[in-house]
C-alpha cells in the first residue's frame, strides 16, 4: 500500500540549533514534493517545492533534499527560532496535477 | 488578490444529518481541492475539481460529493453524517493540472458530528 510517513510526530531542539525532518514515502513516484507549515486550528501554507530531478532547494534558512532512489526528503530549518514552532507536513504529486498526498507531519518545538 | 475563503468556519451536526461546506478559491485558479484533517492527523484528499469537473478522488465513499461552479467557487456535501466525520474540513486552491505548483488553503471549516 502507498504510504508517507514522517520521522516522527513531535521534535524538540534549541533555539539556534538546526532541526531535521523526514519524510519517507512507499509505493510512490512523485513528480515534486512539497513541504508545508500549519498552526494549530490554521490552514497549512506552502514552503518548498521540489522535483524528482532536484537534489537539493533552498530558500532563507529553509533548505529540502530530494532523494528518489531512497525514497525520502529531508527539510532543514538553520538557525531556528521559536516561531518556527508549528507542524510540518511533506505532501508529493505523482501526476502533475496538483492532487496532493499529505503525511501527518511533525511537530516542531523550538526552546528559547 | 483574495485568498482562499471557507465557510462555515464552525458548525455541530448530528449523526445521519446532511452539511454543505463552502469555499471560494483563489482569484486565477481554475482548481479547488478537499481534505479531511482528523485531528493530530495530515490532510486525507477527497477530491478535486478541475474546470467544474471531477479530476481525482481519494478514498472516501459516494455520500463525499462536490461540485464546482463556473466562478470556480466549490461546494462539499456531506450526507448520512457519520461520528467520524468530524473533522476539520480543509479547501485548497491552485492554477490547474500539468503545472506542479503550492496549494493555497482556507482556514478550514470545523465539524463536528454528535
């Protein structure tokens, strides 16, 4: 059966260290792969995007791996703060068409 | 440029009752998703709407029906509401199919079935 599955459902680092989430997936072949934050009682909001031909993307102190023969992306947070504390969810696309799959995510608590 | 607007934002229903959950897309999209985010849970993909038409579904049975309007405004009916049901309610709006791009989410609309 197809699964995503993310390291874990909660994650505690210090302020300043760099937090690491992965997201595994099983039975798919995503075209891209997105990762998104979500507050709790909000909407989700879009981070990152990166395609199966990418390696690596980077955006501020955000940066994604894509590995496709492993079947996993990692996503990095430098210098984390304690507002980047909230859920992070990996989603990917098989077909292009914006039809995406999401995994449960996993909560990051930033300490001061 | 509007986001993306759900409503109603919360409603309680009971078991076997019928709820129609509103959104309006995103201005220039064609596309609206539904998700059902249980809670502690990732978003689970209904549907999608692409240009009024059904253009995926996930696994959720027949009484998940939507529709799309030719605004690109989208409906999701619920029917025979079941406990399980209850659930945040999540629209998701985006530029079309063929082109990988972000969703643009609403804020969600929150069921609950007594």
């Amino acid at each position: 059966s197809q699964k995503i599955e993310q390291n874990s459902e909660a994650l505690n680092i210090q302020e300043g260290k760099t937090a690491t989430l992965t997201c595994n997936y099983t039975n798919y072949s995503p075209a891209y792969l997105q990762w998104y934050r979500q507050d709790p009682g909000r909407g989700p909001v879009f981070l990152l995007l990166i395609r199966e031909n990418e390696k690596e993307k980077r955006k501020e102190r955000l940066k994604v791996t894509f590995d496709t023969t492993l079947k996993q992306s990692l996503f990095h947070i430098t210098a984390s703060q304690p507002a980047d504390s909230a859920t992070y969810l990996c989603a990917l696309d098989e077909y292009n068409n914006n039809d995406m799959r999401f995994g449960a995510g996993t909560r990051l608590t930033v300490k001061p | 440029e509007t986001g993306v607007t759900q409503s109603p934002t919360h409603l309680i229903k009971t078991r076997g009752q019928q709820v129609t959950l509103r959104c309006s897309s995103q201005s220039g999209h064609n596309t609206v998703s539904w998700y059902q985010q249980a809670l502690g849970q990732g978003p689970q993909f209904i549907f999608q709407y692409y240009r009024e038409e059904e253009n995926g579904r996930g696994n959720f049975p027949p009484r998940f029906s939507g529709l799309q309007f030719p605004n690109y405004s989208s409906e999701l009916n619920v029917n025979a509401l079941e406990l399980d049901d209850s659930a945040l309610y999540l629209c998701a709006s985006s530029s079309g199919t063929g082109t990988p791009g972000e969703l643009f989410f609403g804020e969600g609309s929150r069921l609950t079935v007594l």
